[in-house]
C-alpha cells in the first residue's frame, strides 16, 4: 500500500497545486472587475504558490527512491516526475499571462 | 502466465508464498462439481436471478451493442435531415430530440456499458478469479442500466425525450425554457443509469486489488488490470460531479431551488464545470478500457511481449489525473479570466505526452514483433489511423484562438467521433473478434469480417473528414436547416452517403459475429496462443472460469500445460466441495492468499431492488413528489435485506486451500472485500461532497449576483445547533470506533443513540435556513444540510443493522460482522459534517 501511495503522491501533489492556484486566481480575479491587469501583490502571491508547489515536488522526488529502472516497480519515482512536470507545465501561466 | 511484458519474478515468489500444488483429480469431475455450483437458474428465472460475472458481463455488452445500433439509427436520422439544406424529414422539435439522444445514448447507454461488460466478463479471468467482488452488485448495475436506458427509450417514442443536446446546459434545460418533463427524462434517467457505472467502479476497483491469482503482483498484473484500475478510480471521481450537477438541476425544476438563475444568486456555468469536471474525463474513462484492449492483443497479434510496460503504467497514471485538470477547455468561450485558460490550455496539451507514449509503445511493439495480420489487427490499424488523427485536431483545440473560431461547429463534432471511434469503437471491434471464440467457442467465418471493416473505415472516414471542413467553413452544430448557405450542401450530402456506408459496416460487423456464434466450427483452445491467464480454460468459458486457481506455480508457466494443471486441480481451492461459491481474497501488493470469500448464490433480489428504484425515477418524473419520498421506504428495506445477504449461514470453519494451507472464510476476516468496496464507495461520496463544495465556493467567489440577504444561519444559536449536530456525529463515531475494538453492544446502541440526536439537531437546524428559493447560496446550504443528514441516517441505520446482528447472534469477537463498515461511515459522516459546519458558518458569515 506505500508503494501505492508514493506511486499517487506526485499526480496528487499536482492537483493540490492546481485546484490550489486556479482557486487562488478565481478569488483574486472576483475582486478585479474588467480586464484590468494584476497587481504586484496578487501576481506575487501566484507565482509564490507556484514556486512552493515546485519546491513540494522537488522535495518528494528527493525522497522517492530511485528504483525499478524501466518497470513498473519505478512508479513512484515516474509519478514524482509527472507530477513536477505538470506542476511546473500548467501553472507556469502565473509568470505570463498579463491580466484576468 | 501474468503479463508478456512483466518482469520474470514469479518462480522466486511461488517460492516465497510456498503454496503447495494440490493432487491432481479427474478434470471431469472437478469440471461437473463446479458448473454445478456456479450455474444460473434454469429457465426464465435464470435470465431473472443471474449474478455470474460471465453472464452479466456479456449482457452488459449485448444491450451496449443494441444501444449501439438504436444510436446509430438515430444519427442516420441526422444525416437523412443535413444531407438537403432545407430538409423535411424531421421537424425542429424532432431533430432536437433525436440528436440529444443520439449522444445520451452513445455516452451513456453504449460506451459506459460496454465498458463496464468488457470489464465485468474479462477481469476474473485474466486475474485468476472466478468472479467479480460483488456478482449481486453487478446484476443490480445491469438492471439499473436496462431500466434507465428503457425510460429513455420510452421518452423518445413518447415524443418527450430529452432536447437540449446531450450536455444538457442550463438555462436552456431549466424549467423555463425547457418545460415539460424532457430534461427530467435525462437528468433522473441518467442519475439511475449511473447507478451502474458507480457499482462496477467500485467492485472493479476491488476486485482489481484484492482478487488477483496469488503471486500475481500489481507490479506484474496485466496491462489491461492496470488500465481497468484507472478507469475505476476515475469512474469513482468522475461521475459524482454529473451526479451533483444533475441532482442541483432537477431540484431546481422540481422545487425551484435556484443553483443557475443568475437573477437569485445561481449561475449557468456552475452547470458547466459540474458537468465537464465528469464530461472531460468521460472521454479517458472511455479510451482507458480500450487502450487496455489494445494492450492485450497488440503484443499477441505480433508474437512478442509488449515494449515499455512501465512506461505505460506511468502513462496509465499521467492520463488518470491529467484528465482531471482540462474540463475547462469545453469551455474557453464562455468568458474565462485569461489566465485560467492558460492553466488549462497548457495541460489539454500536456495530456497528449502520455498519449502518445501508449501509441510508440504500440508502434514500437508492432517494429519489434512479427505481425499477423488476423482479423483483430485489421481493426487495431484502424485505430491507429483514426485516434491519432483525432487526437491531432484535440491539440488544436486545446489551443485558445483556434477552440475560438471551431467552437461549436461541426470540426468540433467532427473531432469527437474521430476520437471516440478511433479511440474506443475500434478498439472494441478489436476487442470482440478477439475474444469471440472464448465467448462462444467457435471460429468465425472468414470473409465478411474483412469486409465489414474495410466498409466502416471507408464509410467513417468519409463522413468525418469532411465534417472537419464543413466546420472549417462555418457550420454550426445542431442546426436542422441551413437554407442560406449553399456552400454546405455537397460537403453534408457527402457526409449523409458516406454515413450510411458505415451503417452498411456496422451492419455487416454484426451479422459476421451472430454468424461466428451460429455457424462457425468448434474452436481450440487458446487459440491464439496467448501468454494471459483468460485463454487457460475451455471453450465457451464456464461461469466458474478455472476448476482450480491459479497460484505462484502456474503464473511461472505458460501454454497448455497450465490449462490442464488448472483444469485438473492442481492450482488453489479446486471444485467447489462445500457447495458454494469460494474464491480467494489476496492482499493488495504481492497478492499473498489471506481468507476465502464466499460469495452470494443467485437471486432476484437485485432486480426487485433497481425495479423499486425505477418506480423512485417515475414518480419523480411524474412530479408525484410525496409519493416519490414513500418509494424509498421499500428501497431502504431491501437494502436491508440486502446486508441480510452478508450474513453467511453455513459452516465458517477455515478452507484448506492447499494441502496444509488453511485459510479462514470472509466472515472472520479483516479487511473483506465487503470493506474494500465501501472505502471505494467513500472515494465516490468523498468526491460528490467536494463538488458540493466547489459549488458553494464557486457561487460565492464568481458569481456576479446580488449578494443574499444575510443568512440567519450565523446566529448564535445556529452555531450552537451546529456544535451539537458535529458533536453528536464524533460521538457516534468514536462509540463505532470502540464498538468495532471491543465487539460490546453498549458502545453500538450509544452510537445508535449519538446518531439519533444529531438527526434531532440536524432537522432543528433545517428549520433555521433560510427559505432555499430565494437565493441559489441559501439553496446550496440546504443541499449541504441534506447530504449530512441523508449520511446521518444511513449511519443510525448501519448501527441498527449491527444491534440486530448482536440479537441474533452474528458477531462475536472473531466475527465482527458490519461493525468495521459502520465504523468507516460513521468516521466519513463525522468528518464531512465537521466540514460542512464550518464552511456553512463562515460563508453564512459572509454573504
């Protein structure tokens, strides 16, 4: 069962990280009205929920042992990696996008 | 005998289980005992009371299949209308029905089903196992299934089927826009049939876990488990948003409780996410199981184990939770903050890394191989044409400014079928002439089979290639007529011809099977010679699938001589001695053999139960409200009946499964699969409370609504009432908790009693809210206040059950009977209560 547990725990950290952001972004773009841009303290506080996000990541995959090689016996290091990957894929809007 | 690709540790962990080999005894016997015990009814009756995972899981894909050719009808229906621009074949009122039904019928009624049947009749045979966790459960699912999809059926003879397009938005579909009771057909109709889906997630899901052969590791198992597990776990996650959004839906039409009336505080696109937070996944739930498929025949077709199995199972894992981050870009032209299509721009890109690693596995594994070019692989090149082509127009739409300009044309349309038969019904056709030998023991009939496939990828293709450009050109979805746009015509008249052709092929497909199982000469066994467990067992496969179980020893071999070491006894638990239905229940990681479980016999008690759910659905659709709520005093009683059916009656002294190795029967056991499969359910309850919960947050953040008037649901007293509700529950959850440890009766009638108070407190707080057809905020509260009380009552009854179990004496301190179930409700209960309270009372706080 931990080896199933370490196998979801970086996809899960994943969706953690995204429901966390997108929610984060709804509740500052509700007090936002109109296509204004963001302002410093907002666009901060996405790119920090990101960055820790990442850092999570990084900090699982450091205690994911590194076994398994090509077999499915590795899937708690690949899971690691999926999850860092997504993580750093779908919120790397926070650094682009300009406004809500 | 587990996966052509996995791993070689088998020898070593027979070695390390040390289950002995039983002696060998005549197959004959062994073969007569079983069927005997494992048989359906004879007669009428049979087809009634059946619960054989064999014969419900054909079932399931027969009806699949039927429901496959009415959808189809319905679409020549579309393309007799579309191939004229100013058709007369159906009116406005029915095109709009036929071609919600269209979509319901293929999302709902065939693919799931057929998934769920390919899934239900596979799964034991390729584990090891003689049947699914819960064979009541699965013949409940098919009932609800049929009973469901015939409400819909009966609505569209009727002429009031459902017609607002299978996604159903609101506000079209509400009450005013969509009076009558259409939209009721589909949303209670689908609720019912999703009764299904949810039950075989969950003893799929078990089954997958806790039932495979001993030695069987989940590192080992087949690709097709692996895929099946997926889908499972997103079956679980997946289908309680459609069932959240679909239950805010009907209360708003019955009883005007106003979840998407922008003017009291709702919002149509709450409506949106609820269903595409199931819709997206939905087309992952579908491609899983056939890529499963693909998995398994691919590697046999071409006479080599599979390239990549743990780059598969890590895609297998990607897939399942990336699918979950995309339902938005269904939904890029509704007005999203920019950023929030970025995030899901990026991951609708993002899922077709996984993707594409199955199809180079597949690609890789055909280069590595020697390819046969028999029928199944006919239709797997099929696939191959048609997905990836599918999923090339996917990451086109995923992209912003395109999904702008094809949104809701007929690209998109075109995009979807390219996806849903390449991806799914190909795979499937696959599927069926693969296994059809084990399914009816005959060979097929050569010939009409290459044809049928040739005709369908002409006449699919031809359909649904120039629907891309009829969309590029402009045209709409949905549109009955298109009198000013002369520039449509041939291209839809093109689409029309060639969509009959593939009628013509799937026809052609149909006949080739029913004449494979009238026709066609008695075939071999394993007549593929393929390394998986399904093909080690006669032709037709028996209800009981193996007379012995297959253990550490047989997995280590392959080819017939584990056949007939099965056949003969010499695996785990041979025949069926003690006249009844045993099989083993494995622990989750290395499938070490820990009790036997028992498994109920036939019974119709699963059809009386999904037919006092259907008289539930239409007294609702009736509108015969109060009579509706007195339906379920029936339902709760068989389902009391139902965990009579538990109780074992016969002898629960230990199975010596292998000489010397004795094990004890489910009912002193812990966990059993019984156990397994309500942590499951909690997946599925857990994720339908989250959506309750996403709704609450999305209404009060997004929402641009006047705000409600304030809630008296932050008074004082409230918080009080709160306190009691919460209290009560942790009470009763901690006197489960010492129930379960200590098996006294004291600790479950105290939990009875905590229960029963928080009811009180519950229906005093009722009370209090405010009226919820005011405010879509105050509706939502209500909702909340109505999950907690409906799991408050189901824990008062489990504590019932258990009381009644200590009168008759059923548990004792070896024997725990339903206490360890109860315990885990009641935990779940009070912790979801707790939440609900405290989120309540701060969003009362500031609304």
């Amino acid at each position: 069962m931990r080896w199933l547990a370490l196998s979801l725990a970086g996809p899960m950290l994943w969706a953690v990280m995204f429901s966390l952001v997108y929610g984060l972004h709804g509740a500052i773009c509700a007090e936002i009205p109109g296509p204004e841009g963001l302002g410093i303290g907002a666009r901060l506080l996405l790119v920090g929920a990101w960055g820790l996000g990442i850092a999570a990541h990084l900090a699982l995959l450091w205690r994911v042992p590194a076994q398994g090689g090509m077999t499915a016996q590795a899937l708690p290091r690949a899971g690691a990696w999926i999850g860092l990957f997504a993580t750093v894929f779908t919120l790397f809007p926070v650094l682009m996008a300009t406004s809500c | 005998m587990t996966d052509a690709t996995a791993p070689d540790h088998s020898l070593a962990e027979a070695e390390a289980l040390a289950l002995p080999a039983n002696p060998r005894q005549r197959a004959l016997s062994l073969h007569r005992e079983a069927a005997r015990v494992w048989a359906n009814d004879p007669g009428f009756r049979g087809q009634l009371t059946a619960v054989s995972h064999t014969t419900l899981g054909l079932r399931f894909m027969a009806t699949a299949f039927v429901f496959f050719a009415i959808g189809g009808i319905l679409s020549m229906l579309i393309r007799a209308q579309l191939a004229t621009p100013q058709g007369a074949f159906l009116d406005t009122e029915h095109y709009n029905q036929i071609f919600t039904m269209h979509g319901s019928i293929m999302m709902f009624l065939f693919a799931i089903p057929m998934l769920e049947g390919l899934g239900i009749w596979l799964l034991p045979k390729l584990l090891g196992t003689r049947d699914m966790a819960f064979p009541r459960l699965t013949s409940l699912g098919y009932w609800c299934y049929l009973f469901g999809g015939l409400i819909m059926l009966t609505a569209l003879l009727f002429g009031v089927a459902p017609r607002d397009g299978w996604f159903m938005y609101t506000p079209l579909s509400g009450a005013a826009h969509s009076p009558g009771i259409n939209a009721d057909v589909w949303l209670l109709g689908v609720t019912f049939v999703e009764i299904s889906a949810l039950a075989a997630a969950v003893e799929i899901t078990v089954t997958i876990l806790r039932q495979r052969a001993p030695g069987m590791k989940l590192t080992e198992m087949p690709l097709f488990a692996w895929y099946m597990l997926g889908t499972s776990v997103m079956m679980l996650a997946g289908f309680p948003p459609l069932i959240a959004g679909s239950v805010l839906l009907e209360l708003e039409r019955a009883f005007d409780w106003p979840f998407f009336d922008v003017a009291r505080g709702g919002d149509p696109l709450l409506w949106q996410h609820l269903f595409w937070l199931f819709g997206h996944p939905e087309v992952y739930i579908i491609f899983l199981p056939a890529a499963g498929a693909l998995s398994t025949i691919i590697p046999v077709m071409c006479r080599t184990p599979i390239l990549g199995y743990g780059a598969i199972v890590a895609a297998i894992l990607g897939l399942v939770f990336l699918s979950f981050g995309l339902w938005v870009h269904h939904m890029f032209t509704v007005g999203i903050p920019h950023m929030a299509l970025a995030f899901f721009s990026a991951a609708s890109v993002l899922v077709a890394v996984p993707t594409a690693v199955q199809i180079f596995a597949w690609i890789g594994t055909m280069w590595k191989g020697r390819p046969e070019l028999h029928l199944p692989m006919y239709h797997i090149l099929g696939f191959f044409l048609t997905f990836v082509m599918g999923g090339l127009t996917g990451v086109m739409l995923a992209i912003v400014p395109f999904n702008w300009q094809a949104h809701d044309t007929a690209f998109v349309t075109a995009h979807l079928h390219y996806v849903l038969i390449g991806g799914f019904v190909f795979p499937m056709m696959a599927a069926a002439t693969y296994w059809m030998p084990l399914i009816t023991g005959r060979r097929r009939v050569k010939g009409l089979g290459e044809a049928a496939f040739w005709v369908i990828v002409v006449g699919f293709h031809g359909t649904f290639f120039i629907m891309h450009l009829t969309g590029l050109m402009g045209m709409p979805r949905r549109i009955d007529v298109y009198p000013d746009n002369p520039e449509w015509i041939w291209l839809n008249l093109t689409s029309s011809v060639f969509g009959f052709v593939m009628t013509i092929g799937f026809a052609m497909f149909a006949l080739d099977l029913v004449m494979q199982a009238t026709l066609g000469k008695r075939e071999a066994r394993d007549p593929w010679r393929a390394p998986t467990l399904d093909w080690a067992m006669p032709l037709p496969s028996p209800n009981y699938n193996f007379a012995s179980l297959p253990g550490p020893t047989q997995l280590s071999r392959t080819g017939s001589e584990v056949t007939m070491d099965l056949a003969r006894g010499a695996g785990l638990l041979p025949g069926a001695p003690r006249g009844r239905r045993e099989l083993l229940v494995t622990s989750v990681g290395v499938a070490r053999p820990l009790h036997v479980a028992v498994l109920p016999g036939n019974s119709a008690l699963p059809l009386v139960l999904s037919a006092s759910i259907a008289i539930f659905v239409l007294l609702m659709l009736g509108g015969l409200y109060p009579l509706a709520g007195a339906a379920l005093i029936p339902v709760a009683a068989l389902i009391w009946v139902w965990g009579r059916g538990l109780v074992l009656d016969s002898d629960p002294a230990p199975v010596e499964i292998a000489p010397g190795v004795r094990l004890p029967v489910h009912s002193r056991a812990r966990p059993t699969l019984a156990q397994s499969g309500l942590h499951a359910l909690l997946v599925a309850d857990g994720a339908l409370f989250a959506s309750l919960l996403f709704g609450l947050a999305f209404l009060s953040v997004v929402t641009p609504a006047p705000a409600a008037a304030p809630a008296t649901a932050a008074t004082l007293a409230t918080g009080l009432g709160m306190a009691v509700l919460v209290g009560a529950l942790a009470l009763a959850a901690i006197a489960a908790h010492r129930a379960e440890r200590t098996i006294a009766p004291g600790w479950t009638l105290a939990g009875s009693a905590f229960n029963l108070l928080a009811l009180v407190a519950l229906a005093w707080l009722a009370m209090q809210l405010d009226d919820p057809t005011a405010h879509a905020r105050d509706a939502l509260r209500a909702v909340m206040a109505g999950f907690v009380g409906l799991h408050a009552l189901v824990a008062t009854g489990m504590a019932f059950f258990a009381l009644d179990q200590y009168r008759r004496g059923e548990i004792d301190a070896a024997m725990p009977g339903a206490l360890p179930a109860w315990q885990v409700w009641q935990a779940f209960t009070a912790v979801t209560a707790l939440i609900a309270a405290v989120v309540l009372f701060v969003q009362a706080g500031v609304s």
